[in-house]
C-alpha cells in the first residue's frame, strides 16, 4: 500500500506551497485516477510517490518504507514505476530492445534475465515485433508502448501514469487505456494522472485536486455525479454523462450520472424499444 500523512511540499526557491494537507491510501491491485485542473500539483503529486520529490513536511510510505529515508530509495523506486507525459522524456536506448533493456540493466542482472524481462515486456505491450527498430522511427502511441515496456520490465508492483495519453489520437489513447486496464486486471496497482474524464471514469477511485489540495474523492458514479462542483472547478463531466443530463433537461427520463457507454445504452434501450421510440 502507498499512503501519505498531512503531505505538504513547496519548492524551495520561492516556498510557495504546491501541496497542502495531502492524505491518501492507495491499496495493492486497484486503479486510481488523479484528476484536477493545470497547475493545481498532480504531476507533483505522483513525483512523491517514488521519492523523485521529498516531503517539506509530511510523509510518503510505500510498503512502510518512508521515502525520506535514503536508504529505502532504491526498494521504492523498483516497486514504483513511472511513465511520463512525452515519451521522448524517458527512451534512451538506439533500438527499442536496447531501451526496455535500460531499466533491468541498471539493476544488475544477468543478462538472459534481461533478454528475457525484455521479450516478455514488448509481448506485454503489443511491440515484439518491433524490437530491432530504432525509437525515434515510431509514431508517437507506438513510443508510450515502448515507454510502458520500459517500466515493466523493472516489474513494478505499482505503475505510474502521468498523463499517457496526451500525445494521442484517439485510436492509440484507445489502446493505451486497453493495456493500462490489462495490467491491472494481472494485479498491478495503476496511479494514472490525467484529463481525460472517459478514462477516469474506468478507475476504482478517482481523487479530485485543485489548488494543491484534494478536494474529494470516491468511486467515479460518486465523484462525477457531483455536476456543478467539478465545473465550478474547471473540470468537466465525461461527453456521455453531458448527453444524459441533456435529456433531462429536455424532458427525457433517464438517470444523468451515467458516464460509460455500456451504462448509457443500458439505460437507453427501453426507451428505444417503446413503439414509436426509434
């Protein structure tokens, strides 16, 4: 489990406090969404949770290891693996083999364990058919694989993903959000930072930032249900609870906190099937 008691952190150029009162229990095998507007620290949020920021105040525990302590730095950051918004941040390697390669290889093991981490992950992702090509020949979807490969072939038992999809077309944020619910369903615990309300609504929780502070949390019907509050914020509600609460508001009887499709068209199809419904 990853907790963190009164979390606080501020920058130390300008002491400005950029998380204020931070209280979070993230258990083994869920997925946690972390949403909130520009600026509002959930980026600085997760740095904390793999010790690439230390508390001002507070502390962060993973697996009641306390990351203030030096000594636990490398324990943690094996059980905690972070992928990054832009791919181009964290490949390294001249071929994408030799990049998923990185991460095992900085922890000294032999090398048929390596080879085999690295099969293993690129099957993982979908890119063992690519192995040999050069990183920077991909599109960028195929690059967040290769990103992801990277992570797991350290074999975290908690993944961090810090906005994924945000470089995307649609198909391949489609297929990101795939592997990110395949891994979870294999018992990785998933953090996953983003803006995309139709993939926060996937998660088990969802915490809700702004100004540094989380505001609210819960399960998604909880959390997205709570219509004026999240907009008060900047946030908006996902594109298919915004068609429910439309047909409400026309007149149309139907249940507004409704934000998948497959619980969209459960509630719809009544409605379709009356005569003279369509």
């Amino acid at each position: 489990m990853i907790l963190t008691r009164d979390l606080h952190f501020a920058y130390e150029d300008n002491g400005t406090p950029v998380l204020k009162n931070i209280n979070m229990e993230i258990r083994e095998g869920k997925h946690v969404a972390i949403i909130g507007p520009n600026g509002c620290g959930k980026t600085t949020l997760v740095k904390h949770l793999n010790g690439l920021l230390l508390p001002t105040a507070g502390e962060v525990l993973v697996d009641e290891m306390d990351t203030r302590d030096s000594r636990n730095l490398k324990g943690i950051r094996q059980r905690v693996g972070m992928v990054f918004q832009n791919p181009d941040d964290q490949i390294v390697g001249m071929t994408v083999e030799e990049d998923v390669a990185f991460g095992p290889g900085n922890l000294n093991m032999p090398p048929s364990e390596i080879r085999n981490r690295v099969r293993k992950s690129l099957e993982t992702v979908g890119m063992d058919s690519h192995a040999k090509r050069p990183p920077q020949a991909l599109s960028n979807g195929e690059k967040q694989l290769v990103a992801i490969a990277g992570v797991l072939a350290t074999e975290p038992k908690y993944l961090i993903l810090d906005e994924p999809t945000t470089y995307l077309d649609p198909l391949w944020k489609q297929r990101v959000m795939e592997l990110t619910l395949d891994l979870k369903n294999h018992g990785i615990t998933i953090i996953h930072v983003t803006h995309g309300m139709s993939e926060a609504v996937q998660a088990d929780l969802v915490f809700v930032m702004h100004h540094g502070e989380i505001m609210t949390k819960g399960e998604p019907e909880e959390v997205f249900s709570k219509r004026g509050y999240l907009e008060d914020m900047g946030l908006e509600i996902p594109e298919i609870s915004k068609l429910m609460w439309r047909m409400r508001e026309m007149g149309i009887q139907v249940d507004p906190c409704v934000f998948t499709i497959d619980k969209a068209a459960e509630e719809l199809f009544p409605l379709l099937s009356k005569p003279g419904g369509g």
